[in-house]
C-alpha cells in the first residue's frame, strides 16, 4: 500500500475526528464474540502476550486458546 499524502490524512483526520462512531451495544464487538467478555491481564501477562503476537503473527485469542488446549491435554 503506498504512503499517504499530506492532504489525505488530513482528510482522513478530519473524517474520523468529526464523525461520531455509531456502537450498537446489542451486536459484539471487534475483538470478542461474546457479549461482555472483557480479561484484565498483568504486566507480565501482557508483555508476553505482545512478544508472542509479533513473532508468530496470531492473535491474542487464538494464543490464549493454544495454551488453554495444551493444559487440557497435558
């Protein structure tokens, strides 16, 4: 994908900055497709989960669930 110009991001910043986001609560959100799912993670936790998701290019869902089924298999 090729660089933006100036006057596209300006564009782009004023379209997003004036827009006001339309949420429906009813309907999940981005990240999780359950409603009201949220997981508060520690420092450690968090960095680890950041490492892992740049090296093997996977979420941080699909990574939580890899390691929940290997401690249900082992």
């Amino acid at each position: 994908m090729p660089d933006m110009t100036e006057d596209e991001a300006a564009r782009l910043d004023e379209l997003y900055t004036i827009t006001t986001p339309k949420v429906d609560v009813n309907r999940p959100g981005v990240f999780s497709k359950r409603k009201n799912m949220a997981v508060v993670l520690d420092d450690f936790s968090y960095r680890y989960l950041i490492s892992r998701m740049l090296v093997t290019k996977k979420t941080p869902s699909e990574l939580i669930s890899e390691l929940i089924r290997k401690e249900l298999i082992s």
